[in-house]
C-alpha cells in the first residue's frame, strides 16, 4: 500500500504551530525568563510558566507527525543524506560567519563539532532522529501486521510503562533521559502510526478536545508551581496526552481558505530549518540567553508581547534562512545537471 502524495494540510499546519512552541520553549527557558520571574509568583510568573506548559508537547507533537507520515513510506538512504546535508549546511555555515565576527568565541573543537554533528550531538533531537529512522521500517511492519485490537493495549501498556511509572516515581531507570532520547520516540512514533491505521481522529470532537488540551495544560502547570517540577518534562504523562490531543485536533482540519491554504504549504517545509538554525550551539548558547534583558524591568502588557515578538523573530528568521538555502541548493543541483549534459554532448 502506498500513501498519497497530497499533504493533509492539518498536519502541516500542526507541524508549524509545534515549531512555534519550540521557540516559544527556548525563549522562555535559554532565555532565562523563566528564570527572572521565578521568585515573584505574580502575574509575570503565572503566563510564562503557563506558556511553557503548553509548549511542552512540541517535540513529542514533530515525533507523532514522523510516525502518522512515515507509516506507509519507504526507507530512503537518499532522504537521510539530504537530512545530513542540511545539517551540515547550518552547523559549518553558522559557525563561519562566527569565525568571520567574533574569532575569539570560535575554537577548534566548535569545528571539529560542526564537521560531525550527529556523532557529537550538536542537535540532540536530529542524533536521536537518525536512530528513530533506521528503526521506522520495522515499526511500520508491527503496526500494518498486528492488529488494532492488539495494538491498544500494547501502546496503553507502554504508556503506562514508560510515561506514568517514571513520572509519578521520579525514577529513569529506563534510560529514557527525560525523552531526549530513541527509546522515546520509538513510543511516540509507534502512537503516530497507530492513529493513522485506527483513524482515531474521527473520533473525536474539537469542543472536547480543545478542553482537554486546556485541562492538561493547566494541570501541568499546577503540578509545577506546587513544586512537582517531573511534570514539566517530555516523557510526563499530561505533556504527553496534550500532545496527542493537540494532534488529534490539528487532523481534523481538512480544509482552510485557498491564501492560507498557500502559506502554510510554504512556510511547513521550512520549520527543521528553523529549529537547525537557532539550535545551532553558538546562538542556543550565547545569543539566545541574552533575550532576559528585553523584558526585563517591562510592563506586564510588554512583557506579553516581547515574549511573542522574540518568538516569531526566532521562526521567522530561522524559516527566511531556510528558504534561500533552498533556492540555493536548487541552483547548485540546476549547475551540476547542466556541466553533466554539457560534458555528455
């Protein structure tokens, strides 16, 4: 069986509000917000941790979405060297023009790392992604094979097993690293196949849904404040349920208006290039930090706004980076076609 090749505009819709909610994590957390309105408890400390409860699901959310696409496609060594080459663009790229502005804030071992970025770890969530894709085509098997009756309790099981049990008891003894790690996205890329073979979607309506997704945000965020920080984490069962029912939600859209339609189908392609671009260890480490002293002293309105302001800035700038590497990489594979049929006539 094979899928089609229309993309379902839900998903990719869903693919760029959870790379929102990834920078909208790295603005709050690296960049120390977080951090500054941690002692108040006041208004400043309920929205940006309430933020941050539901951005949480982000990367769990990009994993469901590999595991509902990846169901029914093919292992492709051309796709994982594409991946390699687009990683290895941002790594060596980036720390060039570093190289070329700041000498100083560059050493050897920044480009020794930037050569080798999987095998170092530069983006934890790409090295892991490399294991997940070598492992998919025996996923897909399990799951076309067994059947649905089968996998429900399996995946409850699981659950249960590796969300619930290290949560409530504050224990890893799986190795799970707080989901930064194959094991985990194993689980949630099983549950994104899963939801595609079952239909789940279907199931289920928005209002309910939409509640749910609210519920489990606030719980988060409750259990947080009341000082059970293992809830603000990937594996924790109520960041977990959100992020299905987030994308549960995202795939009942199955239209919306022809302009946006557009720009959605433009702007999805572009979002690994925005997680490449700002994750790249140079910026995470010592520009995005920095982003504190913009509201720091600001009123609560401004507050508000400077948060999604730098949010959007981050996404934006990583998706315009993205976009003409693109152009770029069309033109050189346009030259290389055109010397080969120079050099055969």
């Amino acid at each position: 069986m094979t899928a089609k090749k229309t993309k379902h505009i839900g998903i990719e819709c869903c693919r760029i509000l959870a790379m929102l909610m990834i920078c909208n994590l790295h603005v709050l957390g690296m960049g120390g917000i977080l951090e500054k309105v941690d002692s108040q408890k006041d208004l400043y400390y309920i929205f940006a941790n309430f933020l941050e409860a539901f951005s949480y699901s982000a990367v769990n959310i990009y994993i469901l979405i590999s595991g509902y696409v990846g169901l029914y496609s093919q292992f492709s060594y051309k796709k994982m060297f594409s991946f390699w080459i687009q990683i290895i663009f941002y790594t060596i790229s980036i720390t060039f023009v570093f190289a070329i502005f700041s000498k100083s804030s560059v050493n050897l071992s920044d480009w020794f790392s930037a050569l080798t970025p999987i095998s170092h770890g530069q983006y934890w969530y790409m090295s892991c992604y490399f294991g997940l894709v070598l492992i998919a085509p025996f996923l897909n098997q399990a799951v076309l094979t067994l059947k649905k009756e089968q996998l429900l309790p399996i995946v409850s099981g699981a659950f249960i097993y590796f969300s619930v049990i290290p949560t409530v008891f504050k224990q890893d003894i799986l190795g799970l690293w707080g989901g930064y790690s194959v094991l985990w996205m194993i689980l949630l890329y099983t549950i994104g196949a899963i939801i595609r073979k079952s239909n789940y979607e279907s199931r289920f309506q928005l209002r309910n849904v939409s509640g749910f997704i609210l519920f489990l945000t606030s719980l988060t965020f409750i259990l947080c404040w009341l000082g059970f920080e293992q809830w603000r984490s990937y594996i924790s069962p109520t960041v977990t349920l959100q992020g299905i029912a987030i994308f549960l939600l995202f795939l009942n859209i199955k239209d919306i208006p022809l302009t946006f339609k557009r720009l959605v189908l433009l702007i999805s392609p572009l979002t690994l290039g925005v997680y490449l671009f700002h994750v790249h260890p140079l910026i995470f480490r010592r520009i995005i930090p920095t982003i504190h002293t913009l509201v720091e002293e600001q009123e609560f309105p401004i507050f508000v706004i400077m948060i999604l302001v730098m949010t959007l800035a981050l996404f934006f700038s990583g998706a315009m980076i993205e976009y003409f590497r693109n152009k770029l990489m069309a033109y050189i594979l346009t030259l290389i076609k055109s010397v080969k049929n120079l050099k055969q006539t």
